[in-house]
C-alpha cells in the first residue's frame, strides 16, 4: 500500500489545451494528464482537476459547424449538451490508471457563504477518501451570465484554497509568464519566478489569444495572487509538454514560472473575506485612518471613512481605499449603506478585515 504524502494539488486546465482547432476534445492530452495526475496519486497526493471545455465541446457536438453563438441562454445549453462529453473523456482517462472520476460543478454563490465554502471541502474531501479524482467545473448551464465568474482560473486558485493545497497548476497553451507579448515583441522570455506581486508583473500580461477560452493571462495572475496570499504556490506552465503536471509538481528543472507562496499566509476565514465573497462598495479613508488599519492593524472607525460607494447590507464585504483610490484592505462591514449614519464607532472589526496591499 501507498503511503500517503499529504501533498494537495489542484490542477486546473483550459479549454485551450483540452480542445482540437476543430473543437474536438483532445483525447491524447486528456489522457497524458491523467496518467500524470494517477502516478501522483498512486504516490499519496491528493489531486482535483478544475477542466474547462464544456461549451467548446458541445458546440463542437451541436453546432453543425456554424460559428459560435453569442447568446448566453444558448450557450447555457451548450454547456449542458458539453459537459456530459467532457466528463466521459476524463472518466476514460482516469479508468485506464483505476480511477474512478466525480463530477463537481460549482457556482459563484458556492463561495460567497461560508456555510457553502465549507461544503465544497467536505465534498471533495469524501470524493478523494473514495478513491476517486474530483473533476471541478463551473455549472454554466445554470449559473446566472451577470454573476458567473466566466473563467476557471479563478475557481481553482479558490478551490486551492478551500482544500489549503500545496500547489496550483495552471496548465496553458504558453511557456508560462512572459516579459511581454510575443504577438509584438520577439525578445520576449520566460520568467521563472515570481516571488512577489506588483504594477510591473500585472502589465506583462495581455488579455486571451484563444477564440474559445475565457481566461487569458491576466486571469492566471489573478489566480496566482489569489493563491499564494493563501499560503499555496503555483504554477502556469504548457499543458501539451510532456508530463506538465508531474515537472510542475516536482520543480527539479525551470519549468513554466513558479510563484512562491507569502510566507504570511491567511487564515481560511481572512481568504475568504479577501478573495471569495463579492465586494458590495467601497469605503474611502482618509489618511490616518488608512495607516491605522495597514500599519497598527486596528479595526476601521466610522470616523476614518470620508465616502460610503455602493449598495451594501451589513455583513457584506467592501473594500477600504485611500484618498488615492488605491485598495487598501478589504472586510465586512458592520453597517448598510442605508443605515451608515446610525453606524457604531467600529464599522469594519479588524478580525473582519483583511489588508490587500503587498
């Protein structure tokens, strides 16, 4: 019997490098991860898989060759025509190595109360104590367009957090970060690591190359922030290069860009106050109280806020910002926009509030 390690991994792949330019799924790829992602757990790790494709696959299966739609209510469908597709070709992947496959769709509201939040652990958890491998999507058939969060990147960064993985792999169809956009500039390289979030690191990436993702690199360093706040280390690198989820897992070789984890991690409470529930509005401080709650970590007095934005109720998340703009920390609040004049001393305790700057 295989002693287990105790390492979490959550691998998400995108519709880019699970599909053909035809819109086939693309059983070779699917196949090569899953034989990677079975050794890895025939090892003792604990791996989910976060796969877009649902809709590329069901248009593909539906459309007749007509160009895509636009329609959200018709590509709900679609999804829901996908998702079945997608699902038989990873349960066929993961069979052949002896692993059963569950099918887990999640939703925005899924991580918006904590109640729910929780469930998804304890789901994941019972699929992984059955021996199976969780395969997580997005429920786009029914998940409201307005509210949905319209890629899965972010989903798995959340899910790496919910289950307080080791590692997130974002398997792409690029080397990983690069210095610039190769489309305009040929010198652009590989960076190899990332140790650290700022201005500069956001502006390398562009938006989506892919006519059939929804993602973009832009998306991948959302999620990787989103991660390493939450004490999980990541990785984007190419899904179609041999064994991408063992060398991302292993790190003995410079492969993809490897984002180190903050030392500082978050509790799962402050994780999901920062990165899961929705921002109602904003409160705007002045100056002292911006360095009270950043610097002293204490708690956001109704006196330190200059402007209340937004329609929010109380117990809803809002973002602090500076006289500048800049977001300075983010929590729930004790008041509702409505009622903000009748609001305690105390609008945001500093249990409640999480501080967003690097």
């Amino acid at each position: 019997m295989t002693t287990r390690n105790n390492r979490t991994v959550v691998v998400k792949v995108g519709t880019s490098s699970l599909t053909t330019p035809s819109g086939d799924i693309d059983a070779a790829t699917v196949s090569s991860l899953a034989a990677d992602i079975s050794q890895l757990v025939h090892e003792g790790s604990r791996v989910m898989v976060v796969s877009s494709g649902a809709i590329t696959a069901g248009w593909n299966a539906v459309g007749g060759g007509r160009p895509r739609p636009q329609d959200s209510g018709v590509l709900q469908a679609v999804a829901a025509v996908g998702q079945p597709l997608l699902m038989q070709q990873w349960a066929a992947a993961f069979s052949a190595h002896g692993h059963h496959t569950a099918q887990v769709l999640v939703a925005p509201w899924d991580f918006s109360h904590r109640s729910h939040y929780v469930k998804i652990r304890n789901t994941i958890d019972a699929v992984s104590d059955l021996g199976a491998i969780a395969i997580i999507n997005e429920n786009d058939a029914v998940t409201d367009d307005e509210i949905r969060f319209g890629d899965n990147d972010r989903i798995a960064a959340l899910i790496a957090n919910v289950m307080s993985a080791d590692r997130l792999v974002l398997l792409t169809d690029t080397d990983g970060l690069l210095t610039s956009d190769p489309r305009v500039d040929p010198t652009a390289s590989l960076i190899h690591e990332v140790r650290a979030f700022d201005d500069e690191l956001v502006a390398m990436a562009g938006e989506s190359t892919s006519r059939v993702g929804s993602g973009g690199m832009t998306s991948k360093l959302a999620a990787a922030r989103i991660a390493t706040w939450s004490g999980v280390s990541c990785v984007i690198a190419p899904a179609r290069e041999p064994h991408s989820v063992r060398r991302s897992v292993d790190r003995n070789e410079d492969f993809g860009t490897y984002f180190h984890a903050r030392e500082e991690r978050l509790s799962a409470r402050k994780a999901w106050i920062a990165f899961a529930c929705p921002t109602r509005g904003v409160l705007r401080v002045n100056e002292g109280a911006a360095h009270a709650v950043e610097e002293a970590g204490a708690s956001l007095l109704r006196v330190g806020v200059d402007a209340v934005m937004g329609d929010f109720e109380e117990g809803e998340a809002v973002e602090v910002s500076d006289a500048l703009g800049r977001v300075v920390a983010k929590g729930l609040v004790r008041a509702s926009s409505a009622r903000w004049r009748d609001a305690e001393d105390v609008v945001i305790h500093r249990d409640d509030l999480v501080i967003l700057r690097p």
